[in-house]
C-alpha cells in the first residue's frame, strides 16, 4: 500500500513492513489531545529520562530558491533578564496535557534511532545557509526550539558556534544529542514544553525546524510569539522552518498550518523584518518528500 502525500512515514526497525507513528515537529506547541479533543498549551518542567513507554501511532511524511541578505553582524549576546520579565504561566489542565505529550514523544525517542524517524536529516543544509547568510557571529547565543535529536547542534559545533541552547520537550532525545556532542561544546541542554517556558535568557538567534506548523488556533500562535519576543533582542535573527502551502495536511494524526512565505512573515508581524525565503522538498529516510518554507528574520529595533 502507499504512502500517503499528507503523512509523515516512520519505518519501524526490526518489523518488516512498516507502522504508523506520530511525528516530531508538535513536541512543543499547542496540542489537541486526542483523547478528550481539547486544544491546550504546554507545560514547563525539566525532568530526568523516563522509563521505557511504548505506544503505537500514526504516520507521517516530512517533506531552495531565495536571495542571499546579509546584515552588519549584530552585536547581539545571551542576556539574563529577571523575575519582570517573566510570561503570564497558564493555568488549569495545561500540565496534564504537557505531562500527556512528554509521555508521547518520550515513548518516541526511547524506541526509534534518529536516523529512522521522517524528520532526520545527515546535514541541516537549509538551516546553515541562512544562518551564515545573516552573519550571526560565533560567540552570539544561539537556541534551538524543538531541537530534540537534530545535527544543528552538531554543525554549529564544528563551525565554533560558542553558545548553544537546545530546548525540546524529550528528556530522551536531548540525552541521545548529549551522549554525541562533544562534551567540551559550550551547549546547554533544556527539558521544557515551548508554549510555558520561561525564558532565563536572551539570544540572538532563535531557530525552529518544524514546531511553528503544529500551532494551528490563533491563542497558540500568540503564545508562541510571545515566548519568542520573550527570548530574543531587538537585532536578533529569527529563522523558521514549517510545512509549505502544498506540504502535509496532516503530521502525527494531528492537524498542521502550512505556509507561504508572505503568510509566515504576517505572522511575525511588523516588529520583524524579513531577510530572506526559502523553498526545500525535504527526503525522508523511507523516499517521502515534504515541501517546506523557510523564512529568516531580524527583529527589528524598539522605539
């Protein structure tokens, strides 16, 4: 039988055949459960790893033409800023989804290697490409939302990135990250549900492959970018990967938003000025491919 377009594909490993499993780019937005039906936010926690949990899923499939913009490399470093600062945390069942949803994609990454989820990539080459065509200096503070298991980390080590922050909802995939980067790279390693994280700290790129797409109500949406004004500095880049206008109706057994580039960057809003666009048909490790955008950004000055 095949694949469905609008599906992200998990192989199994050790099963002939295949099975469906849910997929990894919702590991930090707005959720709709798929028991009750409700539509919640996220959780805030740093957790040690859990035990093995097993669960069956879905499937999915995850699926370069803009130009170069290069800025005066900002000046912008990681900042602390206090208890003023804070975001309004959210209230009633809100932990109860996120603890559902770490349970989920702790199950994930405890059963399936990197390399044989949809979403794997050798080298994040799209990522890059805009990273240095916006010249964000090497000792700047650099996050990763939704980082999980990926090779950013990787790649920004070996080109002597020096101030790394991965955030993911799996306590498990940052530990894969963790046991394979050199232990001497300056990373900080972050065990948080996006939509209620405080951020303890200010950067000056924020990055995010395929967690955008996964906030599909307008109040997840302005979550979202308030935790990401949150983080960043006026001058800060920000770069964001989501599923294309012709990508993936669905991911995970869940709905996603799909984009163009001029939607994406009225979602960002007037206080960001887009530096450039791109367009990638991303490869599965089954054969599948997933269009996606990608936008960067460079938050503008207050005042």
């Amino acid at each position: 039988m095949g694949q469905p377009s609008d599906l992200c594909f998990v192989a199994r490993a050790g099963v002939p055949g295949s099975t469906w499993e849910p997929g990894p780019a919702f590991r930090h937005g707005g959720a709709i459960d798929l028991d009750s039906g409700e539509i919640d936010g996220g959780g805030l926690e740093e957790r040690p790893p859990r035990k093995s949990l097993r669960t069956e899923g879905r499937a999915i499939a995850r699926s370069q033409n803009a130009a170069a913009h290069r800025w005066t490399p900002f000046s912008v470093r990681s900042k602390s800023f206090g208890a003023r600062d804070n975001l309004p945390m959210s209230t009633g069942n809100v932990r109860a989804s996120s603890a559902r949803r770490r349970q989920h994609w702790e199950a994930i990454y405890e059963h399936r290697s990197p390399t044989e989820v949809s979403w794997y990539q050798r080298v994040p080459a799209v990522s890059m490409e805009l990273i240095e065509e916006i010249g964000v200096p090497h000792d700047s503070a650099v996050l990763d939302v939704g980082g999980g298991t990926s090779t950013l980390v990787d790649t920004l080590v070996a080109r002597s990135y020096t101030d790394i922050t991965v955030l993911d909802v799996s306590a498990a995939a940052l530990d894969t990250s963790r046991r394979r980067v050199d232990p001497r790279a300056q990373v900080k390693w972050v065990s948080a549900d996006l939509l209620t994280w405080q951020p303890g700290a200010r950067y000056a790129l924020w990055h995010d492959r395929a967690v955008f797409h996964f906030l599909v109500t307008p109040a997840d949406r302005e979550r979202y970018l308030q935790v990401l004004r949150a983080a960043v500095l006026p001058g800060a880049a920000v770069i964001l990967g989501t599923f294309a206008a012709d990508g993936p109706e669905s991911c995970s057994g869940l709905p996603v938003a799909r984009y163009a580039p001029d939607k994406l960057a009225g979602i960002l809003g007037g206080s960001f000025r887009v530096i450039a666009s791109r367009r990638e048909r991303h490869t599965t490790p089954t054969g599948a491919v997933q269009p996606f955008t990608w936008l960067s950004a460079r938050r503008e000055p207050e005042g």
